[in-house]
C-alpha cells in the first residue's frame, strides 16, 4: 500500500497557484519524496522530488515540512492543461526500487 | 528532451494468444521497468530489470509473464496465454543508475492500452 495520503480532488482557479497537500507521517530518514502527475491516459509524468530541502523546478516547487511528515506541491501558476492526476509518493533512493503509486489527487483546473 | 517510448500504442489480442509489448528507454539509462494500469484503477508496478537480470516482481508478474532486453535499445514484456483481466495499459519506464544510493527517478513512456477479446 502507498504511505502517502491525498484529497481525492481539488479545484484550482486557471492562473492562481495550485496547492496539492501530501502527509507521509510514517517516512523514513532515508526515503525521498516524489511527484508525478498523470494526464488523461498517458504515462505519468516526473514533476519533481527531494528528502529534506525544498526544491523548484521549471515545473513546480517542493515544500516539505520540517518534520518531513507532509509536503506541499505548488504549480505557480496553473493552467487548464495543468488538469491531472497527481502522486505523490514517497521512496528509498535505492537503485531499482519500484514507485508504489496511491489513488491520487485529481486536480481540475478551472477557467 | 529524450523520452521512452513504446510500441504499439494499442494492441487488440484474442485471448489466450502471446502478445510482445515493446519500449526502447532512455539511451543512458540502465535501470528498466514495466508497470500496469487496468482502467480506472491505480498504477501497479509489474517488474524491474538491470544488468540483464529481474531486480524485483510483484505478485502480478507470475510465470505468465516475462521480460527481455534483446538488444542494446529494446526492453520488451511478454505476456503469454492472455486472459481477458491482462485488458490494461502498460507502462515502460526507465532510470539511470548514479551509484548505490540513487534517488534518480523514472521516467515513463506513454503506454501500451492492451486489449484482449
């Protein structure tokens, strides 16, 4: 079972940030925090990930908490295509080991 | 940006045939896998591949199924004597190895939508 927990959707305003909460209370010290985000049918998407720091890509920012038990997801600026599914979903950074994916949140994008 | 991608896009098979889906990962990357996602259910991890040999199966990677790396580019998963319930889509991705510590992470192609009559 994923050790990830998410709202099962969420609502955005095209053009405002889009906040997607994850709580992982059980992490380990070693275990990293990954985002994907899968569209429609495709194949999911890497977005972004990290252990302790936050991080920003082109594509989002990573906010994760000091204690690690939660992250945030931040999309600055959301747009309809923006409309997914997204995971988060926590993992040793350990060669080969599988991502064990969640539901997920479904975030609808709105005009 | 280099990508995986896979082969066919969709695949329409009479059950209890062998059906051969195929994926050419990324050029430098060494660590492969192949996922499953039956409609409107979760991605399910099937099976990971370095070195020429499985690194790891889940329960649903049974004797039914099997992987192989012909060759220096291709990564293909066999599924043979198909059921009706192997009716999914099928992800490849691939990662590349940094050392035993890796957080690297993978990167999916777009999917195989396997379906069995």
């Amino acid at each position: 079972d994923a050790k990830t927990t998410q709202p099962p959707s969420m609502d955005c305003a095209e053009g405002r940030a889009a906040n997607l909460p994850c709580n992982h209370s059980t992490i380990s010290g070693n275990e990293y925090v990954y985002w994907y985000r899968q569209i429609h049918s495709q194949g999911p998407q890497y977005i972004i990930h990290g252990l302790k720091n936050n991080e920003t890509n082109e594509m989002a920012s990573l906010i994760i908490t000091e204690d690690r038990k939660s992250s945030t997801l931040i999309l600055p600026h959301a747009t309809l295509r923006d409309t997914a599914v997204y995971y988060c979903i926590v993992r040793l950074g350990n060669y080969g080991q599988n991502f064990v994916f969640g539901p997920g949140t479904r975030l609808s994008v709105l005009p | 940006e280099p990508e995986v991608t896979q082969t066919p896009s969709h695949q329409v098979t009479q059950m209890g045939q062998e059906v051969i889906l195929r994926c050419v990962p990324i050029s430098n990357h060494l660590y492969f896998y192949w996922y499953r996602q039956i409609l409107g259910q979760k991605v399910e991890f099937l099976v990971s591949f370095y070195n020429n040999e499985i690194s790891e199966k889940s329960e649903i990677f049974d004797d039914q199924f099997s992987v192989e790396r012909p060759d220096g580019s291709n990564f293909t998963l066999k599924i043979r004597s198909t059921k009706l319930e192997d009716s999914a889509m099928y992800f490849c991705a691939s990662s590349e190895w940094l050392g035993l510590h890796s957080n690297q992470p993978q990167h999916f192609g777009d999917g195989t939508r396997l379906s069995i009559l």
